[in-house]
C-alpha cells in the first residue's frame, strides 16, 4: 500500500497562538514535525496542510512540501481531507498527524501503518501504558482522553473520564487495578474510510466529550489501536513548550554520553 502523511497546522490557536511556528531548539516545531514523518515516509510521502501563508512559507523555506487549504475547516481530519485530493495523491492510507507532536518517533508510525495488515482495519489510532505509580489524579485528566479496547484491539469508546471505573477500590489505588490506556491523537485513515467520516455529521457523544473519534465509532467504523511506550510530548501551551524544551536538551545529553 502507498502511504501519505499530513501535517495540518493552523495559525490561530485559544490557547497558544502562532504555536506551529515556535522554536524548539533553534527549529520551528511544524520543521520537527515534519522532520519526523518524513525519517519514517520520505519528504515524498509528507505535507503540511496550513489556512495561513506565514506557516506555508516557513515550510517551504526549510524545504518542505505545503498546501493551503480552507479557513473553515472545523478539525485537522477535514484538512487533511482537503490537502489529500488537492495533492492528488494516490496513497491508499492517509496519516494524520498532530503538528503539535515534535518528539514523534518513525517507529510510531510503522505502528500504525501496521495496524492496516488487519483487513477489518478502518482507522488506526496510538495509546500509551499508563503508569500504574502516577496518581489518579493524572489519570482523571480531562485533557488526556482513555481508551478501552476489545480482544482484537479495535477501540470500543474514548472518554475524558476513566475508563473503566474500578469498582470496590479506594481512588489512589485504581491506577494500579487496570491495564489504562490514555490515547495519543495520531491517527491513520483508509482514503475512501477518510472521505467518508470526513461528511459525518456530528453526534451527541461527540458533542459531549468533544472528541471526534467518537462520531466515528457511533457512525459503525473500526478503529484499531497499537499500543506505543515512546515518549511523546504533545505542546497545547507554552507551559509544554518549555517541557518540550527541557527533553530536547535531555536527548542531546544523551546521545553525547553515548
């Protein structure tokens, strides 16, 4: 199968405006990013899908590959859409991947291109082990979704609140009673599976969670997670920034030592 992955980015952000063009080590973070897939695709197989000309011309001035798309577009999955066809692509398997996400490891990727050897594979998605030692607290984040899957590994719901309740324990002691899984927001797209949800309208769980994955679940599609245990950090605020920066240096010290 041919594959492609695509970078969507926008400009205007609530919480971090002007986010995919801050530095990380002297680099724009939509330039790590981007770096990233293309270690694991080929900068032939990567592109970043923007609404604003200042991170289109950032890419182009590293030597990436951009593609201007709409300003309306309400989530990265319709941007991708839109970058997809005016490439002209014809890649069987779209990834989406967060520009937010500079720590991306290839490794993540094969992941989930490997998710697709599963004929019944609609959509591919990553968690992460949760860490039995962290409190409950950490676990209950809002802003760090679950995921629960079924035998076969295809997701069975995405919640903001932990999933599954464990019934008859004390609260701290929860993380250590069940396998959690939190979800990390890389996803992977059959192209026809990526028009088509791309068309759903919303549903009351989406709406209710404000996690998109769900309009997909509700609308019968499959999606397979594969678990990673790489590090990721992914950069909402320049709070993570400063921890973005803070892992960089702890890989430069590490690769020196070795």
């Amino acid at each position: 199968m041919k594959y492609i992955a695509i970078i969507p980015a926008r400009y205007a952000s609530t919480r971090f405006p002007g986010k995919p063009l801050a530095m990380i080590g002297g680099k724009p973070m939509i330039q790590r990013t981007y770096e990233a897939a293309a270690a694991a695709l080929g900068a032939e197989n990567t592109a970043v899908a923007t609404d604003d000309t200042r991170i289109f011309e950032a890419v182009e001035a590293f030597g990436g590959r951009a593609v201007m798309t709409s300003a309306e577009h309400r989530s990265g999955t319709d941007r991708c859409r839109e970058a997809y066809e005016r490439l002209g692509s014809a890649a069987e398997i779209i990834i989406n991947v967060q520009g937010d996400e500079p720590f991306l490891q290839p490794e993540q990727l094969r992941q989930l291109i490997s998710c697709f050897d599963e004929a019944g594979t609609d959509i591919a998605t990553l968690a992460r082990s949760f860490d039995p030692t962290e409190s409950y607290e950490k676990l209950e984040d809002g802003n760090t979704p679950k995921v629960v899957c079924d035998a076969k590994g295809f997701a069975l719901y995405f919640s903001r609140s932990v999933i599954p309740y464990v019934r008859g324990a004390e609260r701290e002691e929860r993380p250590a009673c069940f396998p959690y899984l939190t979800h990390v927001g890389l996803y992977a797209f059959r192209a026809e599976v990526l028009k088509a949800v791309s068309s759903l309208p919303q549903c009351e769980l989406e709406l209710a969670e404000s996690l998109e994955q769900l309009r997909w679940l509700h609308a019968g599609y499959k999606i397979r997670v594969a678990v990673t245990e790489l590090p990721n950090i992914g950069i909402d605020t320049p709070a993570d920034l400063e921890a973005a920066e803070r892992m960089l240096s702890q890989h430069k010290e590490a690769r020196n030592d070795a």
